[in-house]
C-alpha cells in the first residue's frame, strides 16, 4: 500500500523526523518538520512538493504531471507521479528525497 511505503521511504531517509499525517487532497498527507511534503492519493498516485527552480526539469520525467485540485493548477511546485511510475521503489525513494528538500 502506498502509504506504508511512504512511511518507510520517509523513515529511511529521515530518521527520527518528526512526520504528521493528515487525511487531505484525497488521500494521506505527509508533513516533515511542519511542512506539508507530499500526499500518497487514495488512486495510487502521489502529489510531491518541489523546488519552483526543480519543477520544469522535473516535469521531463515520465509520469509526472502538474498537481490540479477542482479543475485548476496547484503551480508549478505541486507536482504528481502516477502509481505506475512510483511502484519502482527506486522512484519513489527519489521523490520521497524531492520532497525532503523543500522540507529543510
């Protein structure tokens, strides 16, 4: 289930982070150190928080697409992986690692 593999993705690359989940934007989100990172949606796909500066090159990635809610972009820092692209453990832990950034 994805959220337990964000929990572990998390987990590993922050041990000891102080990391709350909220049920929003359809699915669990996960805040680091207060910060909301990124949320695993309930259709398998997860909504990343990145850099402005990170965004366009992030984008060329397959299976990434700019976060919409109700029809409208969230922005360029709002972006989302569909679950085929994020079921290689080694994609998600990247942006488990993405998401980390803008965490502090």
């Amino acid at each position: 289930m994805l959220v337990d593999d964000v929990r572990e993705a998390l987990a590993a690359a922050r041990p000891g982070a102080e990391v709350v989940e909220k049920t929003m934007f359809g699915g669990v989100a996960f805040m680091v150190a207060g910060r909301l990172a990124l949320s695993a949606g309930r259709s398998g796909d997860l909504l990343v928080r990145v850099a402005d500066e990170r965004s366009a090159s992030l984008l060329t990635r397959s299976g990434v697409t700019i976060g919409e809610m109700a029809g409208r972009s969230m922005g360029p820092h709002w972006l989302v992986v569909d679950a085929a692209t994020i079921a290689d453990p080694d994609e998600l832990n990247f942006w488990v690692a993405e998401a980390l950034r803008m965490s502090g």
